[in-house]
C-alpha cells in the first residue's frame, strides 16, 4: 500500500481525461509515483552529500531529476 493519498492521484487521472477512476488505478499508479519519488529523493541525497550539505534543497532535487 503507497503513502500517497489516493484522493490527489484521482485527481491527476481525472484532469488527464479520464471521468472515473477505479481504486486499482489509483493504487497503482500511486504506487509507482512513490517509487519514482523515493529515487530522486535517493539520488537528491546524493547530490547534496557531494556538495557537503546535510539539507536537500530544491536544486539538488533538480538535478537528480535531470540525472536519472
């Protein structure tokens, strides 16, 4: 089960067209939001360790995105 909140990911499936929304939809595409996000938060880590800081900043998140 994500962390991610399936009302918001409902959401993001309505406003790309779609009138209704089963709870296996949401789960799954939840699911692999969280995955994605826990990679670049991973490689945020890192980018942020080679610059000597502690703090993730909203740069670092940038270029872990490019990055992967």
């Amino acid at each position: 089960m994500s962390e991610i909140p399936k009302a918001p990911v409902a959401r993001i499936i309505k406003e790309s067209g779609a009138e209704r929304v089963s709870d296996d939809a949401k789960e799954e595409l939840a699911a692999y939001l969280e995955e994605v996000a826990r990679e670049v938060a991973a490689e945020a880590n890192r980018v942020a360790k080679v610059a000597k800081r502690k703090t993730v900043k909203a740069d670092d998140i940038k270029l872990a995105i490019k990055n992967l």
